[in-house]
C-alpha cells in the first residue's frame, strides 16, 4: 500500500527488503516534513508495517502541534 502524496516516505537502510516488505538486516527509515525542513530518523524495526506506524504518528504530531 502506497502513502498519499505528501505523508512522507519509509525506505530501507542496510538491507534489502524481501517481498513481505522485512529486512534481515539494517532497520527501516522514515522521511517527512515539518515547515519545509527535512527530517529523518529510524524506526529501529525490521517490519516496515512498524514503520508505516511511526510515520503516521510524526504525521499526527506535526498536525496537533505535539511534535518537538
């Protein structure tokens, strides 16, 4: 399933996924925006349906105004 336009991105770092989107090495990352500046960080997690998770939780944060 692919994110809408605009709610960031999730790749892989250190690793291929296979096709159930799991690494056996490395760790997911996520990407997205916040007033025009990029930020990055690692989801620490094999399971991109983790990842998947944690960006859509920055993405409510940065709406609500939690995000620091």
């Amino acid at each position: 399933m692919r994110a809408r336009y605009g709610e960031g991105s999730i790749y892989p770092r250190g690793g291929k996924p296979d096709q159930y989107g799991k690494l056996k090495t490395g760790s997911w990352w996520v990407c997205y925006f916040r007033n025009g500046v990029m930020h990055r960080e690692s989801a620490h997690t094999l399971v991109k349906t983790q990842a998947r998770v944690l960006l859509k939780q920055r993405s409510a944060e940065i709406v609500t105004g939690d995000f620091v």
